[in-house]
C-alpha cells in the first residue's frame, strides 16, 4: 500500500534506452533509503544520502511516500523500462524493506525492472517472489544490477574498497541466472590512484572479462561527487577525471555493445578533455548508446581535435604513484 504522506525521491528522470535492440522510454527513480550497509567507496556520494528515520516502519512509510509521489507525476504508459536505485542496495531489507519491495512491483507490474544491489544481496528467493509479482501483468522482465566496477580485485579493494570480489559477483550472477533474473553490470572509468594509461588498459580488460555475466554492460565514468575522498584528492590535484578520448578508445575497442552515460561530460568535475571537443563527443557517446551505432563515435574520432596530442602524451608520460600531469 503507497502511503498518503507524499515525499519526492532524492531524483527521477525519463529518457530514451536501448533494450534488447530497441528504443525504449525509461523512468529512472532514485529512492532515498535507510543508507547503504557497505558505505566505503570511495567516489561515492550516494552513501551520505538515507533517509532521517528511527525504525523500519518510519522507514517504510517515508519510502511509500516516495513511491506515491512517483506513481503521480510518471503515468504507466509513458514508460516501458524501470530503473531503480537507492542510497545502496534495493534487495537489502534493512535498508529497503521487504513490504516496499512488494509496493515497487505491484506499481511497476508488466515493466522491464533494473534494480541496482551489491552481490551480497543477491539471494535467489527474494529475486523470485519479485519477478513474479512483476509478472502479473504483462511481459516483464527483471535485471539485477551490481556494481563489480573492474574484474581487477587488487584495484577494486585498493583503489575503489569496494569490499566484494570478482567471484562474489560471479557467484551472484549464478543465483540471479538461477532466479530467471537478467544481469546489468556496471564498470568504472578510473578509480583514484590510476593512471589514464592503467585505466583505460583496465577498462577494455574489464569489458572483455565480464562479457559471459553480463546481458547489458554499463560504463560509468568517474565523476567528482561531493563530500567523498575523490573530491579531496581532486581538490589537492591529485585526481583528474578521464578524458572523453579514453571513453571512447574502451568504446571502441569491442564489438560488444556497452553503455555509456557520461555524467557531467566537459566539466571540470567529469569526463572532459580540452573544452572545445567535449560536448560534441558527449552527444556521440549519448547517440551510441541509444542507437548502439558506432559511427558516432567514429566520427569523433575521425574529426579529432588539438587535445588528442595532450591525451597521447598523458597516456605515455604519467606514471603511477605520481600526481596527474593534466586538469
């Protein structure tokens, strides 16, 4: 049952996704939860965001009243894809309690569901009893998302502390398959104390690697979020986000279709390279992944831009352990 209380999610936004070869309407919710049990990586900015409650049923109905207030602004037919995330991980039941779980999916019944949770959560009967109630109306479908960021455990622990391993996220993916649940896996673009060069080599090992767990591969690109460690180490310039050209070397160094969103593309606090090339490589990269079209993304390449000289020599010349050589 939706609360009567109505309270807006920490965000929420339609836009258009490519699922299963077509192009289809999304709405993407943000629900801010009870905060994320793990609360240690490092460039996340999600974490400081839960809800100001003291028991599981405030909880409960703070997070109906969300839900109330999204069942009123997004009308059913004006979307086929859900994304969900919280301040964590939306199948921790201390974080997101069960009976919401059962409201989610009684709204969103007949949908194409993306739930984003850390493997440790990834439990096949809760995954079940969720997919079924989706399914009581129309063709749904449930994706699992989990953030595994690099198939590298050293520079996920070191560099991320993230606290999971590639075998976690594999081992979820064997319950979550045995759940007739979907996979969505996230990557990302430069953890602090990379190189562009260790990076980007990161990355295309990373894509490779996580193609046979994967139905949708996603590439985030690090973005500097307030109040985390990325944003002091940046402030001390000891941090440089990735440039759009190593974004686009990983796109391109695989036949396989990955996603790429880059928030805060061409500014100082995201993915950029020199300014005068940004923001016509973010729109390729937007025109990719709704399209799945790598021309756009040639075509970027093709054009080129005087930075390209300052990325080659970035990728030559920066050595680990060092500060970055550019901003």
């Amino acid at each position: 049952m939706i609360s009567d209380a109505i309270l807006k999610p920490l965000a929420s936004w339609t836009s258009i996704d490519r699922y299963q070869d077509e192009e289809l309407p999304c709405l993407t919710v943000i629900f801010k939860s009870g905060g994320c049990s793990w609360n240690q990586c490092l460039m996340c900015g999600y974490r400081f965001e839960r809800a100001n409650t003291k028991n599981q049923e405030e909880l409960l109905a703070d997070m109906r009243g969300q839900l109330r207030w999204v069942a009123e602004n997004y009308h059913r037919d004006s979307y086929a894809i859900v994304k969900i995330f919280t301040s964590g991980s939306f199948f921790d039941p201390r974080e997101v309690p069960p009976a919401f779980r059962d409201d989610v999916a009684a709204l969103f019944a007949g949908k194409v569901v993306i739930a984003e949770t850390r493997t440790e959560y990834v439990e096949e009967g809760a995954l079940t009893s969720f997919r079924e109630a989706l399914e009581t109306e129309g063709d749904a479908a449930l994706l699992v998302a989990m953030g595994l960021e690099t198939t590298n455990d050293y520079i996920r622990d070191k560099c991320i502390h993230k606290g999971l391993t590639f075998d976690d996220f594999k081992d979820a993916v064997e319950i979550a398959r045995q759940a007739d649940v979907g996979i969505k896996t996230y990557l990302m673009m430069k953890p602090p104390y990379l190189t562009e060069r260790e990076a980007l080599a990161d990355m295309k090992t990373s894509i490779r690697d996580v193609i046979p767990y994967s139905d949708i591969i996603s590439m985030n690109l690090c973005t500097i979020q307030t109040r985390t460690e990325v944003e002091q180490y940046w402030k001390q310039g000891s941090y440089r986000p990735p440039y759009l050209w190593s974004a686009l070397d990983a796109l391109l160094s695989t036949d396989q279709y990955v996603q790429c969103d880059p928030v805060g593309g061409g500014k100082r606090r995201g993915p950029h390279n020199c300014g005068k090339c940004d923001y016509e490589i973010v729109d390729a990269i937007n025109e990719y992944t709704r399209t799945g079209n790598q021309i756009h993304l040639k075509r970027c390449v093709s054009a080129g831009c005087e930075c390209v000289e300052e990325w080659n020599h970035v990728l030559e010349n920066e050595e680990p352990w060092c500060m970055p050589l550019t901003k």
